[in-house]
C-alpha cells in the first residue's frame, strides 16, 4: 500500500485548465500577475487493519513556479516538490511513513507561492480543509473474463465517485478511468478501453500491477466545474494483480 509522490489524477483532468492559463499568459505582452489554484485534502488507507491518515497538497500556477511554502494548523508547515517536467504544478503526497492513525487537523491552510519572475510578489492563498471524512473503502474482488480486469469493491457511503487507478513495477500510473457513479461498486476494463496514459505502454499478459480502488469527496462548496481541485477527501483502497490472471 506504499503511497509515493506520484501523479495526482488531477494533474491528468486539469491538463486543459492549465493550458488555457498558460496560454493567456503567453498572449499578453506584459507578464501575467502570479495566479494559482491551491488544494489540500486527505487521504486514508488502511494498514494492518489500522486505519490510517495522511496530508496531500497540490498548486496549480499561470506561469513557472519557484517555491511553495504551506502553513496550517498546529504550527505545521511544509514543503512542496514540481511535478516532473512541469514547474507549473506542485505537490506533496504521503510517503508510507507520513501516515498516522490520527487525522490531519480542519482549518485554514496558507500556500505561499512565489514565481520565478523576477521581483514578483509571492502570493498567499487560503484553502480550507473541512472535517468531513470517508469510511475505508475495501475491494471484495479482482478477476479477468474476456481479456478485462473486473473490480467490485464495498460501497462508501457520502462518497462522491470513485476512480479506478493501476500503477506498473516503478510506481508510474498507466490507467487512471473516468470519474465513477457513487451508487456504483464494479468496474472493468481491458487494452481496448479508454484510460490508458500512454497507449504505447499498456499492461502485459503475466506482468504484476498496482491495482486502486479510490472513494472521492469533495468540499462541501465544490460545483461540477471546480470539484477536480476541490477535494476533501480520498480513501484509497489498494492490491497487486497478475495482468491476465
């Protein structure tokens, strides 16, 4: 169940956000004034039967990125890292260690962010965590039939969707599937199925995977336009699968 700073499936939804900031920025001829997203929310899995809590945080930018500084609750602060090949996004995700059996505190985060522009002005931006939470989300069962893997996994109740997500043997996401219906519990896909993040690099016959099952919530003030970078919540629930077996 080892969580790493891999790619959020937000990253992927709001790849045409992004560009659509990225290009208002390149038509104006004076630089744009810094403007970003923020985001934090939690996330839960379970170990050894122990329910388990850790902090994710995630900056969306108009322009390069130089730093990102977050200060919350109880004095907490912390540092985020730009995603790979991209300056524009910052994030921090829970290694294995990072998680404790006690939930991360509500309250106002502040995100200092600051640009590579010369002389610009950081900007501080206040997200607020919310107290709701999810149940641990638990997959009942895994098998192939007609060449697709097939999940069913225990219904979370308040979750507002979930998402199916495999991982291959260096802990790189190659599916991530559309947003599923809360009153759904199965899911199946195969290689003909859209999903796959580089459809040169799709599963193998006989080669092992990260299989995850994640329960969403969003903020209590999230609509259907801004939600991808409103989360509250995650549950994630997670298994190896043999491709094929």
């Amino acid at each position: 169940m080892m969580m790493t700073k891999k790619m959020m499936w937000k990253s992927i939804l709001l790849l045409l956000l992004g560009t659509a900031m990225v290009t208002s920025c390149v038509e104006d001829p004076e630089p744009a004034p810094l403007d970003a997203i923020p985001d934090v929310f939690i996330q839960k899995i379970v170990q050894d039967d122990v329910e388990m809590y850790g902090i994710s945080f995630w900056v969306l930018a108009n322009k390069d990125l130089d730093s990102v500084l977050v200060s919350g609750p109880d004095n907490g602060e912390w540092k985020l890292e730009a995603e790979e090949s991209n300056n524009r996004v910052y994030k921090l995700s829970p290694e294995l260690n990072d998680y404790s059996d006690t939930i991360p505190p509500s309250g106002d985060y502040n995100f200092k962010i600051s640009s590579t522009q010369k002389d610009e002005t950081p900007r501080n931006i206040i997200d607020k965590l919310e107290e709701k939470e999810l149940a641990a989300v638990y997959i009942d069962t895994t098998f192939f039939d007609n060449g697709k893997l097939n999940i069913e996994w225990i219904h979370v109740e308040s979750a507002d969707g979930y998402f199916i997500r495999l991982y291959d043997d260096a802990d790189k996401m190659i599916f991530m599937s559309q947003e599923i219906d809360n009153e759904d519990t199965e899911y199946s896909f195969g290689l003909s199925d859209s999903g796959w993040i580089d459809p040169g690099k799709k599963a193998t016959n006989g080669e092992e995977y990260k299989l995850e099952v994640v329960a969403i919530l969003y903020e209590s003030d999230a609509t259907s336009g801004n939600k991808n970078y409103n989360v509250q919540f995650v549950s994630i629930a997670s298994t190896e699968k043999t491709w094929g077996n």
